[in-house]
C-alpha cells in the first residue's frame, strides 16, 4: 500500500542547512550550503547515491543501504519549487530520482520529461492535490516527499504524511534552516505523536524512521505519585 | 576517570518544555509543564525513577534502566537556579539526587544538608567553578548537569561538557524551551562536533549518547564529484 513518507538529514539541533542564502554570491559558498554539506556528507560519502549521480567511488556500509532502500521504495516524488530550480542545472539530463516529480508551485509550467524516468510536473492547485496525483502514480510503491524541509513541514501540518525517517548527524549547528520549526500550526497543549518504528545506529547518523500518528492533546498527570502496579516490559 | 555529563529528555523538535511560564497561576497547569510532563513521561513510569521518590509501582524495563544506571553514574550534580527553586519543596526532606548538588545562583546562601546524602551548596562564582566543586566531591563518578536546559547549553557552549545524553522522545510540540537553542555563541560556518558512542531504542525515547568533540569548522566539499576509491565499511 502506498505510504507518503519523507526524510531528511538533520543535525542534533535540527537543522537541515544554514541560514537561508540572501542571494548574494554563490551558493555554494554560502553558510546555507556549508551546514547543509555537513548534514549530507553521509550521503554524498555513499556508493548508492555516487552510482545515481554517476560517480566513482564510495563507501558501501549501511549508510548506503539506507539510501539505496530509500531510493527502492519511492514510486513518484513530490517537491518544493526552490528545490525544484536550485537541482534543476546540476542534475543533467537524467536526474537521479527515475520517477515521476510533482513540483508545488504558483507558477504553471510545462511538464518536463528527462531521461531514466525523471520527469517534472508543475502542479499548481496545492500540497494535497501533488500528493495525490504523485499516489496515483506510485504503482503501489511510496509517494515521497523530496523537500525541501518547509515542504515536508507543509505535507506534516497538513496531516498527510504517514512516515517520517530522520537521519540525525551528530553536530550542532546553532543556527539555518530548521525542519520542525513554530509554524506547525498546534495548539496551546497540543502535539503530533509518533511512533518510531526502526532505528539504525552509525557513526555518520542515527537513522530513525517514525510513523505519524497524529494530533493528540498534551495531558497533566500526577507525576507518578498515584501509584499503581509494578509490571515488567 | 571523572566526566561531565548531562543527560535530557526532548521532543523530536527538541524542546524540553512547553513555553515559559510566566507565573500567573498554577505552573503545574501551564502549557510549559504539560509538554515537560509529555516528555518526561517515559521518566515517572519507569521503576527506578519511583523508587527514588518512594512511590509504588511502576515499569521495570529498559528506561528503568537507563534511569537506574544514570543515578549510579552521578558522584556530584551541577543544577540551574531555577530548577533548584522549583525542585526545593517537592523533592522534601529526602531528595532523590543521594550526592552533593551545586547550584549555580547569584545569590548566596548557606548550604542546605538534607537526608539520604543530598546537600545542595549554592555557587555565586560561575558555572566552571560549580563543575570544579563538584568534580572534587565526585569520588570519580561523573559531574551530571542536572539541569534546566539553559545550563547544559552553558555548560556546552564553554566547552565544559564530555557526554551529552538525548532521550528523544517521539512528539512533537511546536514550540516552548529549546534545548540547543541560538545562543551557542558560534561563529558562521563554525559547528560543535560530537560522535554517537551508545544508542538504545524504546518504544517511548530514543535513548543517544553523544561524546563532544568540540568545535570544528564547516568545511565545503566538492559533493562528492571527486570521485575516489570504492571502499567498504
């Protein structure tokens, strides 16, 4: 059954990049891209994603599994627009995702269709409606929510998303771009629950995948002082 | 050999905390302790959290564990202010940390001798004098970081501290107290590095603990385009 997921790397603080990049100068030079080289180094170290992007070399360890099995699992994408554009250049001619891409935007555009599978479609009447049209095409694998983070923050309020894998890189970052940032939209006492459904250690990142349970409303309790039976678990 | 540890319990958006509490009415009916209560949860069920606060009952598992192999690490306590204000009739005669406790304050007062080996002396010369006190009394256990949050990050951000446990717990609140919040006092492009050295999995928190590394520069990297060698790991 089709599952919406998302994941993205994350420093311990929860940060998928730097401050935002103001446009002056390049880029890649930027305090966005330096803290976002940091969050993916694990990834961009792994032979499942180098043999995507055509390069040589890598590291195979379970880190790479972890990508290879991410990449396995996604029948179609759906895609922030700034993401969109920033890869739109640097991933050629065929783009590593090999699936079908809705981009949410404001803008209409036609459909572009890259080689190996990849194509772009603009859709622009909402998160929902990209989410949809990517299950429709999915063919029972995952519709994954490619990023960027404010579009997986978007997919997570909106109570679409079903999975959410966290790749926690042990650094601090101390400022940039936070994924599960204020705009969320809970209430005074209210949260999302999850429940965490696999964990892997590494070095390089503890991967955590969690299930999206939902809005729940945040209880008092007596703080233990009640009583009550001891059980083992 | 004597480390400086600390150890939290924190939503997957890292708060350890609902927001402030601004001190009009009952702090327990406040949005800041029902998210302390949601996160710290996984806390009062376990067994030996209860027995320290001579309650009945409770859940002998792995985070009953965790919290009975935390007690015993602990030779001395290091605790914010606040946290000692607030934690003064609560934890009674016979308060749960059985180890000398320095408080970090501005304001002096004579040390309070409590029963079960809990005595609380009150620093007014800074956060680093607080740990070397403590270090002298521990015995060679560890230095714990009692708390609040602002004192970990303290702590942290002087590079006073060698173990930093996260107990992740599966929610997110949206907002409140920030663990590793902005005043890190890090330069941009600067980072603190750390390395995951145990991770325990529990339905309720991903228990992580790290070793801190210390501050390190961001580095720019060529994405991997490079090429290099096939390795396994």
């Amino acid at each position: 059954m089709t599952k919406v997921t998302a994941q993205l790397s994350v420093s311990l603080d929860g940060f998928y990049a730097g401050p935002r990049h103001n446009g002056d100068g390049d880029w890649m030079e930027s305090a966005e891209a330096a803290a976002f080289f940091r969050v993916t180094r694990w990834v961009t170290d792994a032979m499942a994603w180098r043999e995507r992007q055509g390069f040589t070399g890598g590291v195979r360890d379970t880190n790479s599994e972890i990508i290879a099995e991410t990449f396995e699992a996604a029948g179609a994408y759906v895609m922030g627009r700034r993401m969109a554009d920033g890869g739109e250049v640097p991933w050629g001619d065929e783009p590593p995702f090999r699936a079908p891409v809705f981009v949410v935007t404001h803008r209409p555009r036609e459909t572009l269709v890259r080689q190996g599978g990849t194509s772009f479609t603009y859709v622009t009447d909402g998160v929902a409606e990209a989410v949809e049209r990517a299950r429709a095409v999915a063919g029972g694998k995952n519709v994954a929510i490619a990023g960027g983070g404010s579009l997986v923050r978007q997919v997570l309020r909106a109570g679409l998303l079903d999975e959410l894998e966290l790749h926690v890189v042990p650094v601090v970052l101390g400022e940039g771009l936070r994924l599960l940032d204020a705009d969320l939209d809970l209430d005074v006492k209210e949260a999302i629950e999850l429940t965490p459904v696999r964990v892997v250690p590494t070095p390089e990142a503890t991967h955590i995948r969690y299930r999206v349970e939902g809005r729940a409303p945040l209880l008092l309790d007596d703080r233990g002082s009640g009583g009550g039976p001891t059980t083992t678990r």
